[in-house]
C-alpha cells in the first residue's frame, strides 16, 4: 500500500529532536523556525513535557469521556489563569479544525442561527464547516459547499458595517484569526476587533477568535485578539496546546450555556492529552516564555527590517512575515539546503517564521545570519 500523496514534502527524515534544534537520520543538525507549523511551542522533547507525560502513561493513557477525569478540570483551572478567561468554560477535543468546527456549531446552537462571516485569505481547518469558512476553494469539495458563508475583505470595516446592516439578524457568528497564518502573517487592526465585537454584541452574534495558530502565547499576549483589548465569546485553540501531542479546544463564554449531547467527542480530554497541555503551561509559566516571544521576535523584526531585499516585514512575537521578491523566490529552499534552517510559507511569495517560544535569541543571530549570506549568494548568481 503507498501513502496517499496530499503533500509535497522535503526529502529529509528527521529522527531526533531538542528544543530549537532537530537531526535527520545522517545526523545533520537543523535550526527549527517552522516549529511544525507552530506546534512546538516550549521547544522540541521538553523534559518537563516528557516527564509529565511518562508518568501519566504509567498510570492510564486512555479512558472515554463516560467518566469523571479530574485531569482536565486541572487543566481547565490553569489555562483560566494563564489566559486571564478564569470565568470561561472549556471544551476538548482533537485538532484546530475540529475546535472551529465545534465553535461555529455552538454559536448556531446558541442563536439559531445559519449564516457566519468569515474573511479573504482565512484559514480554518479541512473538516465540513471549518473548510467552508476557508478561502481556499482548492479545498472546498463540493459537498462542502454552502450558501451561509460571507466572505467579506479583511481588516474592511465599512463592508463589515454594511453586511450587518443588511444581514444581522440572520448572522449567527464572525469568525476570525488575529494573526491570518496560511493567508500570510496578517495581523487584524485592533480597530476592526473591535467593530467585531460592537456589531457581535448590537445583532446577537457570537465572536469566534480562531487563535489556533496565533494563540497560546505565539504573539507575547495569551490571545492575539487580546491585543484588541476585547473579549470574545469563544476562542479556538490547538497546535501549540500539546507541543505537538493531539489536542486541542475552545474556551467558551459564560453566557453560552451548555446542553447535553450537543457536541461530544471520544478521544478529545484524554489522560494524556491533558498530562501534555498541562507540561505546556507549566514551562510557559515557568520558563516566562510569553516574554521571551515579545524579545527575540522584537529582535527579529527589527534585524529582518534592516535587510533591504525583504519587503512588508510584520507580525507579533513570534509569528512573523515577509515578503521575498520574485529574484529571491528560491530563498526558502536555499534556508534548508545550504543554511539547515526551517522555514514556512504562505503561497506565493511569503515567508513565515513559527519557531518555539523558547527560541534563544543566539539561534535568532544566527537566523539572520544566514538569511543574509544567502541574500549575498543569490545576488552574486544573478550576476
């Protein structure tokens, strides 16, 4: 049997793992900015997050949510305090689609809902409703298909204004990142949150931050919509949850009430999924990696700015874009090949940076380091 052929992938098989750094199976050393599409958030094999995890495997990897498992009401008690959403209830489940997916059901649930207004270049996930509300019809088969999607320019308040005047009352939720990640590192203007949450609040809608990508403390702030200065009603949450174990949720405001049997899930919560969220807020906590996104990627931006072949440079924290010229298209590529350095992308000419929290800021030198030898190197070519 062959595996089914849905990426195209770089020829490297990467067996060992720690921190920023990750080695392939001839034992070449790379520095990890991609952090597995910003799933790593406290760094690869985190001894903490090992540790927590064995010793949970030892006692009970795996029972359904039939019974009482007192590891997520600890789990739900510390990311209420490290998030600042102490009066919030959580939901578990498995992957960032399956959060959207269950946050857009909760709100038309809570509402009655049908229609939801997304944006241009979002990205929500690959499952039925989540794909629906992603701006990419390469990924929308037809079954997906629905007439109760908007799709409305982001960061355009006016056409936001004009789609709940006309709209409202049929709107049942916005969906937003804060941070487009796919799209291409774009950062919502506060201003435009916080029109979200004014035309929310004024037609009934439910605000859902998908900060699946752009949460978790990538940006210096728990939530980027916290930048904002706004609450919303539900937040999504994955990747950089587990540091890489499966497991995602959302974080649900206290005036959305829950009704049995509304959403459920088999493998969401689970004993170890929980041991591994817990590890991730325990070394953000204690390891103060929030700030250290806030300095390394401050560090970062400004060094990327001085770099005058590279265009658009944006982003908070540690989740940073810019634009790479058609002359040096094959830069990305010429990162991994000749520097060791993994990078991201946002098709067609963007480069993403997503490394781990824990990124020191000698591995940042050494980034734009490289970055610039390989700029110098491309240039001489071109001659």
């Amino acid at each position: 049997m062959n595996l089914f052929d849905v990426y195209p992938i770089n020829n490297i098989n990467i067996v060992k793992a720690k921190g920023s750094y990750v080695w392939d199976d001839k034992g070449e050393q790379y520095l990890d900015l991609y952090g597995g599409h910003a799933v790593i958030s406290i760094g690869h094999t985190h001894p903490h997050w090992v540790q927590r995890i064995e010793e949970q495997l030892k006692r009970i990897a795996f029972y359904s949510n039939s019974v009482k498992i007192p590891l997520q009401q600890e789990l739900a008690t510390k990311l209420g305090k490290l998030s600042g959403k102490e009066d919030y209830q959580l939901f578990l489940c498995n992957s960032g689609a399956e959060a959207n997916e269950n946050a857009l059901k909760l709100a038309s649930f809570h509402n009655g809902r049908k229609k939801v207004v997304a944006f241009s270049k979002s990205f929500h996930g690959r499952t039925s409703l989540a794909v629906s509300v992603t701006d990419n019809k390469n990924y929308i088969a037809p079954v997906n298909e629905t007439g109760n999607v908007i799709f409305l320019p982001f960061n355009d308040e006016q056409a936001l204004e004009d789609c709940f005047a006309k709209n409202g009352k049929a709107i049942s939720s916005v969906i937003i990142e804060g941070i487009q990640g796919v799209g291409g590192i774009n950062v919502a203007e506060d201003s435009f949150l916080k029109k979200i949450r004014s035309l929310c609040d004024e037609y009934g809608a439910v605000y859902i931050a998908d900060s699946v990508q752009c949460g978790y403390g990538r940006t210096g702030k728990f939530f980027s919509h916290d930048f904002a200065g706004v609450k919303a009603d539900i937040y999504t949450m994955a990747k950089g949850m587990g540091n890489g174990f499966p497991v995602a949720g959302i974080i649900i405001a206290p005036h959305i009430k829950p009704k049995h049997f509304q959403l459920g899930t088999t493998f969401g919560g689970n004993h170890l999924a929980c041991a591994a969220a817990l590890a991730v807020l325990e070394v953000l906590e204690s390891e103060k990696l929030l700030g250290n996104a806030v300095m390394v990627g401050k560090y970062l931006k400004e060094e990327l700015k001085n770099i005058p072949e590279l265009k658009n440079v944006r982003g908070r924290g540690l989740m940073i874009g810019f634009d790479v010229p058609e002359a040096l298209k094959d830069l990305k590529k010429n990162l991994l090949l000749n520097q060791k350095i993994f990078t991201g992308e946002a098709k067609p000419n963007v480069i993403r940076l997503l490394p781990s929290l824990a990124l020191k800021k000698r591995d940042a030198e050494d980034f734009i380091d490289a970055i610039k030898e390989e700029i110098a190197a491309m240039a001489v070519q071109e001659v």
